[in-house]
C-alpha cells in the first residue's frame, strides 16, 4: 500500500504488462493514469489516460513507468527496426524532455523504463547478474541505446530502474498464447539444440518486482526481471507438456526458425542464463520462483477442469 494517493504514471498502460501493472497498482492504493497514443475506452485499473506522441505531461505524478516498445516478435526488416528504435530510444528521450519541463519539486521521483536481458547477448551458461557485462548483436546494442537514454533522467534527480525483463508467461501474453498452442495439439517440441537457457518470469512478479523496486529506494540502476531459476528451453518444454499433458517429443531445427522468423530467430535460441539478484537482496519475495508453480497457475488449474469435463470411458 502507498501511504497517500499517489500517482503511477504507466507509459504503454495499454499492453500486456501494462495492464497487470495498472490492475496490481491500483490494488495497492495507487491512482493510475495511462500514457498512449490514442485515446482508450475506461480500463480496469486506469483512473485517467493521457495521450501522447511527442512530450508526455507528467504533471502530478509521483512515479513512472515505461513500458512502450514496438513488438520484438516479428521479422526484423529495416522498417521494423526504425519501429523498434523509435519506440524504445526515441520515446525513452520524449519521457526525459517530459520530466526536465517540470521543475525539480515536481518531478516524479523514479522511473522503471524497461529494457530486457536481450542486453547481455548470446552468452551460453554463463551466469548473469546486473552486474555482468553487457553483450553484442543486434538487440544488446538496442537495449544497450535504450537504457543509455534513460540515463539522462538520472541527471534530473528521478532514480532510475532499467528493467532487463526475460520472457513473461502470463494468459494474456502474446509469446505464451503462441508457445502453448502447438504443445496443446501434442506438437511442441524444444527449439534449436534445447541447450539455451531461458530466463522466464511469471508476468504477477514482473509487476509486483516493478512495484517493489519503486516503493524500495535502495533499488537502483539494472535490474534483471526474471525468476530465481531460469531454466533450459529443453527442460522449459518438458515441463509446458507436463503441465498441459501433453507429448513434446519433437524438435525444431535453428534452420527451420530461421527460414519461419527470419533474424528474430536468434533472439529465440539464445541463451541467458539472468538471475534476479537485485530483487532477491532487496527482499523482494517471489510469488512464482519454479516454473513449475509458474505452470501450475497458469495452465494447471485450466487443465484440471478439463480432465474432469473429459467423459468417463463406461459414458
Ligand atoms: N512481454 C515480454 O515477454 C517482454 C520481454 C522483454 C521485454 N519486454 C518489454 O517490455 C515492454 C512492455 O512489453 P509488453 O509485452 O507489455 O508489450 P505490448 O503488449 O506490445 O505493449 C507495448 C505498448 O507499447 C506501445 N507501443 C507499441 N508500439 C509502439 C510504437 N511503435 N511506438 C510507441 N509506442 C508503442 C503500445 O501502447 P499504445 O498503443 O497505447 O500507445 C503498447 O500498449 C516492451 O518495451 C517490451 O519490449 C517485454
């Protein structure tokens, strides 16, 4: 609970995290007010939205967060990457040109603007906390930029959280929606060798490591918004099929996900093997650690109910 009605300003309130971010807060005692840039119909949890496509008006609000971000899943033509950089570098610059029209006393006083742990680059089992370097290719140099953006935030006064986000399981997520539809149908299967590592997180811990990093002033900088164990993509398969009960026993090949994805697939098997031990230091107690209480929320209770719907063999 926050002590007074203060406001959480949600940039990008309309997407998928935003949503869980906008319900989780105004559960906790915040008033939230949503930045997009067309205007929204009422949403649960969003008390006021604003819109914005070039400096975003921050009048009044205590605290930002930053979740704009042209989807990644898509094929990387250069159009797309124009999409991708002006929607993270470019909007994370309009934010700051935003807080620096306030005067010092009016400015929130943090802001999370996302990132995501692409930013360590291909890295095999390496383990990798905050304080790890960054890596190379395409996407670490993306949120490499991004984050260097938001850099200019710290110069007026606000803390700044830049949130090195892994995949987010969640029912409402697009990646989760397009993962279990072939497991459903008994053809999932694990991608490229399986061997990567792959840094998940249940999307009510993202949220509730997004709140505990604002309300914690000792969390600063990097912080890597994953589970406490990432697991293998191999191991990620075999339990989806478990959780869903289904058989997982095939496999798609690096070539096949890049004649499918284009240069997107190299995002799909690459490994990070990010621990949260920011969150994890600063108390921040996960609600989800194993992938399988992960599972078990998301797709186990769904699958209980429908064993119990199937019909019994005597009718
Ligand atoms: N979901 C994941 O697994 C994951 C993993 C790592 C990092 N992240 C990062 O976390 C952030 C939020 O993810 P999400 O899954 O909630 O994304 P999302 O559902 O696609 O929502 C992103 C929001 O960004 C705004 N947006 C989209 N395209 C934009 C553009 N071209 N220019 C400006 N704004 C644009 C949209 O808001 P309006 O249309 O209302 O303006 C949208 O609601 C993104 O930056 C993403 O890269 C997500």
């Amino acid at each position: 609970m926050t002590s007074r009605a203060e406001t959480l300003g949600i940039v990008g309130a309309s997407g998928f995290i935003g949503r869980e971010l906008a319900r989780q807060a105004s559960a906790a005692g915040w008033q939230v007010c949503g930045y997009t840039r067309k205007a929204k119909p009422p949403d649960a949890g969003v008390a006021e939205w604003r819109e914005w496509n070039e400096v975003p008006d921050f009048n009044g609000i205590s605290a930002v967060v930053n979740l704009a971000g042209e989807p990644i899943n898509q094929r990387w033509t250069a159009d797309a990457k124009r999409r991708f950089y002006d929607s993270r570098i470019g909007a994370t610059g309009r934010i700051v040109r935003g807080l620096s029209m306030l005067g010092r006393s009016e400015r929130p006083h943090v802001l999370v603007n996302a990132s995501a742990v692409g930013i360590y680059g291909e890295r095999g089992d390496e383990i990798l906390e905050e304080g790890s370097p960054t890596g190379t290719g395409y996407l670490a140099e993306l949120c490499q930029a991004w984050e260097d953006s938001a850099d200019g935030v710290a110069r007026l006064g606000p803390r700044v959280l830049k949130w090195r986000t892994g995949l987010v399981l969640g029912r409402e997520g697009e990646a989760f929606k397009k993962m279990l539809l072939p497991f459903r149908l008994g053809l999932g299967g694990r991608l490229g060798s399986g061997k990567q590592w792959v840094p998940w997180i249940h999307v009510a811990d993202l949220v509730g490591g997004i709140l505990h990093g604002i309300g914690y002033g000792g969390v600063t900088g990097p912080v890597n918004g994953s589970a406490p164990e990432p697991e293998r993509n191999e191991d990620f398969t075999r339990k989806l099929a478990a959780a869903l009960q289904r058989p997982a026993a095939l496999a798609v090949p690096e070539f096949a996900l890049r004649w499918m994805m284009g240069d997107f697939a190299s995002a799909m098997v690459a490994s990070h093997r990010a621990v949260p031990r920011v969150l994890l230091e600063s108390g921040y107690k996960f609600r989800f650690p194993t992938l399988e209480m992960a599972l078990g929320d998301l797709v186990g209770k769904e699958q209980a109910s429908l064993s119990r719907e199937e019909p019994s063999p005597r009718g």
